[in-house]
C-alpha cells in the first residue's frame, strides 16, 4: 500500500456512516459486493479534491502510483476514490494511457466503479491525440467476455461523442452500438441506450436513421429511451403534478 493511500484510507474510514438499512449483498451499483464504509459521493469527492488541490504540483506519476494503489484496495470507496483523483489532478488524468484504462478496468466490478472510470473522465481531445491507440482499446474492450469491460467499451464515448462532432469518435460509437446493441445484460442494455441519446445531441438525423434499421435488434429498453429523448429532449419526461 502506497502510503499517501494510507492517508487517504483514514480519511475514508473516518468519513463513513453506518447504512440506515443493510446493503443487498451484491450490489453491483453500489459497493459491487465489496468491503463498503459508507462514505457518500460528495464525501469522497471532498476526500479526493483536497488531495488534489494540495498536490497541485506534484507530477503526474506520483499521482498515478497512488491511484493505481487504491485500485488494489480491498474497499467499494478506495476503489472509486481513485477515479476521483483522476478527476481533480488534470495532469495526472492527461497522462492516462489507454492500455492503463483496459488494465485497471480488470479491477473494477458493477456499474458506479466502471462509470466512476469511464464516464467523462477522459475527454475527447484526449482520445484524438492517439487515437489509433484508443480505438484499439475500445475494440478490445468490446469483444471482452466480462460485461464490465463491453459496458466500459460504449461508457468511454459517451463524454466525447456530445462534446465533439469529429466521425471518428461517431463511427467508432455507431461500431461499438452494432456490435453490443442486441446484448439484453442490463449492464450493456443500459449502456447502450445512453451512448445512442448521447450521439443525439450532434448527430440526430443519423440516430433517427439507426433507430430506423436496426429498432428491431436492440432492446426495447434503449429504442423507447432514445425515442423520448429524440422527441423531448430527455430520457423520461417529468409526469405533470396534480394539484389544487
């Protein structure tokens, strides 16, 4: 164990909060079935921005050596506090390389852990400037037989593909939607939807065409989804509240 992990471990046990009610056993959105401290999402965030913020100057490997320390770590919060490292250490996170993405993916379980990692972390500029090295990634990681890693594959494009109207980002999401689209795993379902709504904001008339050729052959799940964003501009629409 790394020791500024150390650190921040007595930061996580001092924050945590007994549950008001027992976590199922495997909770595959929460703490994946992991050792969990109860520490909330905006408690790990101050836990992971003040790391940060005084360790402004430190150099990306420094950073990255702790991240890939509470990668091991045995609890739910260590895991995804290292993704928030990530999160608040610009240099450390431009330093990521996508072979370490696919590597650390292999310690990741359940949907908060893989999204921790992959959804808007790593921007668009950044898997431009190699992008023959991501796109090799997100192929291998779409032919992987763990769904954590296939949900990983659309989740990484998600932030791109609405920040950044560049084909190679949407040929390489439409890809990903052909390969895993008819999956019926929640894990890759749910995925699946949100990349197609997220392809909407910038490339609309193409969406509208998929849906067109391929509605049959995705789930129910992610045709009624995208349908409602195309039409209202979000997922669900807010049911109207009755009053008098």
């Amino acid at each position: 164990m790394h020791p500024e992990h150390a650190r921040l471990l007595e930061e996580i046990r001092k924050a945590g909060r007994p549950p008001a009610m027992p976590p199922p056993g495997n909770d595959s959105f929460g703490s994946s079935g992991r050792v969990s401290y109860f520490v909330s999402v905006p408690g790990r965030r101050a836990i992971a921005r003040g790391w940060a913020q005084a360790r402004r100057q430190s150099e990306p490997q420094a950073v990255l050596a702790v991240v890939e320390s509470l990668l091991d770590g045995e609890s739910f919060e260590e895991r995804t506090l290292a993704t928030f490292l990530l999160a608040y250490h610009g240099p450390a996170r431009g330093a990521v390389r996508p072979e370490q993405v696919e590597s650390w993916l292999g310690r990741l379980n359940g949907w908060a852990e893989v999204d921790g990692l992959c959804q808007s972390l790593f921007p668009a500029d950044q898997l431009l400037a190699d992008w023959p090295a991501w796109r090799a990634t997100l192929e291998r990681l779409a032919g992987e037989p763990d769904p954590n890693k296939r949900r990983a594959s659309l989740v990484l494009l998600t932030g791109p593909v609405k920040a950044s109207d560049d084909p190679r980002l949407k040929t390489a999401a439409f890809g990903a939607i052909d390969r895993l689209g008819s999956e019926r795993d929640p894990l890759i379902a749910k995925a699946v939807s949100w990349l197609l709504r997220a392809l909407c904001q910038r490339h609309r008339a193409e969406v509208e065409a998929y849906l067109e050729r391929h509605a049959s052959r995705l789930t129910a799940l992610a045709v009624r989804e995208t349908r409602t964003k195309l039409a209202t501009g979000v997922k669900t629409p807010r049911r109207p509240r009755w009053g008098l």
